[in-house]
DNA sequence: CAGGTTAAATTAATGACGTTCGGTTTCTGG
DNA sequence: CCAGAAACCGAACGTCATTAATTTAACCTG
C-alpha cells in the first residue's frame, strides 16, 4: 500500500477538483474538507499534498476550473450570435446569469477566491477571471463598431456591464432580491436588458454622466 | 477567577463585535478566531459562548453592526438631501462607495455572511441587509414621485440599482477591476453616476427593455 | 444576615481538520 | 540487477471551535 502500479494510476488532480467541486455544491465550503476529498478521489488526504500545495491551492484550482468552464459556454455563445453585437452581449449575460444559478456554491467561490500569498503580488496576472472579462470587453468593442457608446473606454463599459450583471446574481443567490421565491431566471433577464439599455439607449444621444 | 466582581464587569458582546471587527479588517476573515477576539477583549474562549451561539452567530452579529453603520451613512446623506430624489441617490450611493472601500473585509462578510441555520428558514426576516434596501427603495419611489421611471417597479429598480454598485464594488475589492492600480473612488463613482443614468435617462423616453 | 440557587466566568478536555513526517512500494535509467 | 526518484500511506502534530466540569460572585429567601 504505497505507491501504486501504473495500471492503478488515477488522475488525482482531476478527480480531486471534480470532487471538490461536487462536494462545494452539496455541502458548502465547510464541507469541502481534504479527507472527504481524498475519500472521493479514493486515496489518502496527505496524497493530495502531492499534487497541491495546501488546500487554499485547491481551491483556487476549483475557482480556475469554474472560469474555464464560463469562458467555454460564453464563447459557444459568441459562436451563435456573429454579426450582432447586441444580441450577443444579451446571451452572452443570460448565459452567465444561467451559469450562475447552476453553480451557485461554485460560482460564490469564484467571486470570492481563497488569499493564495504566492500570488498576491499580482493577481491580475494569474486571474482565470480576467479572460471572462477580456471576451466582454471584445464584444463591446463590437458594439462601438456598431455605432454605440462610441466615445467611451470599453474596458469601463465592459467593467459596468459585469458589475450590474454579477452583483444581481450575487444579491440573488443570498437571497437579497426582492420577492425571493420569485423566478430568479427571469429577474436576471430583466437585469441583463437593463444593462444593455445602457449602450442601445446611447445611440441617439450622448452618455449623460458628468463626472 | 471565576465570576467576575460587579466593578470588572465588562460588555463583552460589544467588546467582541468591536475585537472581531478590528481583527478582521487587519488579518482577515481566518484571523479571527475566537481565542484571539478573547483576547482582546480580555476574557477567555468559552466566555463568548454566553453570548453567541457559536462563532458564525458572532460573524453574524459583526455582519449585523456592519449593516447598521452603513444604514445611519445612508440616513445621513438623506437627511442632506432632502427634495432632491436624485442627488440623493447619487450621494446615498457614493456614501455605499466609500463604505466599502473604507471597510473592505467588512463588506465582503455583509455579503458572504456565515451560513445561520437557525434562520435558513426564512433569512428575508431577519436579514439587516434588506432595511438598506428599503432605503434605496424609498429614494426610487421619490425619483417616481418626480417624473423618472414612471411606469416601473420601485423594488425592481431599486434592485438593479444596488446591483450595479454593490457588483463593481466587489470587483474592485478582489482587484478585478481594470486597471487596478488606479483611483477606486473615482471608479465607484463613475458607476454610480452611470446606474442613475438609467433613471435620468428614461424621463424623455420610456424604458426599452423587452422582457 | 445565613444559606441555597442562579449566573458568569475559568481551566481542562474533546474532536475535527489541515498539514508534516517517516517509511514503504513502485517506477525509471544505467 | 541496482541505485535513486516518485508516489503513496499511516501516524503524528498543532490549531481551532466547542463542550464539560468547576469555581466564584451575585441574587434571592427566610
């Protein structure tokens, strides 16, 4: 019982972030322990050291796993919506508000990562993040080539449209919308619109801001 | 060393929301543990447990005092303007702004608050988060009573509202702002002043969302 | 004012968890 | 076939939240 022949070998970081992750979404974050982990992976919890450096590491890697799986299901939107901007930044919200409310535990953890003190010199640098946030700004940009907000900086714009779209669902999921019973789906939808009618309400006249 | 005299009685409930509140914002959420807020409160461990359940109802009561200053900020802004629905808006949302910006590790546990099973049931109840959003609702209702959004939901609109600030404060928090290194206040407010565009905007021309 | 009950702490103990250590088995390169 | 590296396990350690047993002060009740 140590090391294991080759025809025994298991993928222990790939189990051990999928079971993780099942874990997060059944019994919370205080559920995700390294020895439950280890007991769905099918090995001890000190194995896993091997392949983490500790267990805010594997949490991150979960956190990574999440944008990744985000990037994936907004570029098959952007895949579907070529040749209009709008439209793709309206699916391109609905699927993230979707996404969000599939994976709620996941998606909390996404937005509030474990302090990883390897990186925290620069996080942008290491950011799963920041590729979801690199596709909406293309898409903006997009949308200025099509004649909206064309005097603004996409990144702000960008930047704007995930606050509002992610704090809903970030209020949605700790229950502080109102009506909490109600649909939360639709409540998302209406909140994507809103947003877009920031930029389509731009086009016939100038952004009203002053500061 | 038992129970103390009547002359050393201490406010240990107050001294530990305080304790744990400073000790947050310094270490952080995984600093605070319950021998180090006995610590500086000047008691041992299980002394807390007379007071708080366990250690996520003491979060709690820190989350709790956290919603209370931000509701006297925001009773302050509006005692200054009064007859004014949308500067009230704008400043009650700087006023957010630098609430979050001023109290980082505060806000983000007023918006991951502990799980409290005890109020699983029904946290709209007696979550001290929503008596803000009435707040935010009353000013949207004044906004209503003045021309804007006419036709809207003023719980719907006050969502979205607090939405956006509340996501792009967030963001800002975990660095995933662009740019990170630039001014956050000046951000923050450019975000208030767009959300308040999506009022400001709508007198002339009624809301274009399509959902 | 004596004596018993309650209240509010204390120190000691428990149990779960993250993490490290030492040893053992298997793989790999010469 | 053999040395060294790699991968894993069981046991052990330290920290932390929490509970148990105990002590002392305050509060009645006569």
């Amino acid at each position: 019982m140590a090391r294991p022949r080759k025809q025994d070998e298991k993928d222990i970081p790939g189990l051990a972030i999928a079971s993780a992750r099942c874990l997060l979404e059944k019994d919370g974050l205080s559920g995700v322990t390294m020895a439950r982990i280890a007991a769905a992976v099918g090995c001890s919890a000190p194995a896993l050291y091997g392949h983490f450096r500790n267990r805010d590491a594997l949490l991150r890697a979960v956190h990574d796993a999440g944008f990744e799986q985000l990037v994936r299901d907004k570029v098959a939107v952007a895949a579907q919506t070529a040749g209009d901007p709008i439209g793709r930044l309206r699916e391109g919200g609905r699927a993230y508000v979707a996404f969000a409310l599939d994976n709620p535990a996941l998606y909390h953890l996404m937005f509030n990562p474990p302090p990883l003190p390897e990186f925290a010199g620069n996080p942008f640098e290491h950011d799963a993040g920041m590729a979801s946030l690199l596709l909406l700004r293309r898409a903006v940009e997009a949308a200025q080539a099509a004649g909206y907000l064309p005097a603004e900086d996409a990144d702000r714009v960008a930047f704007i449209l995930w606050s509002t779209v992610h704090g809903a669902v970030s209020l949605m999921l700790q229950n502080r919308a109102p009506h909490p019973a109600a649909d939360r789906q639709a409540l998302g939808w209406q909140v994507v619109d809103s947003a877009i009618s920031l930029i389509t309400s731009s086009r016939a006249s100038g952004p009203s801001r002053d500061a």
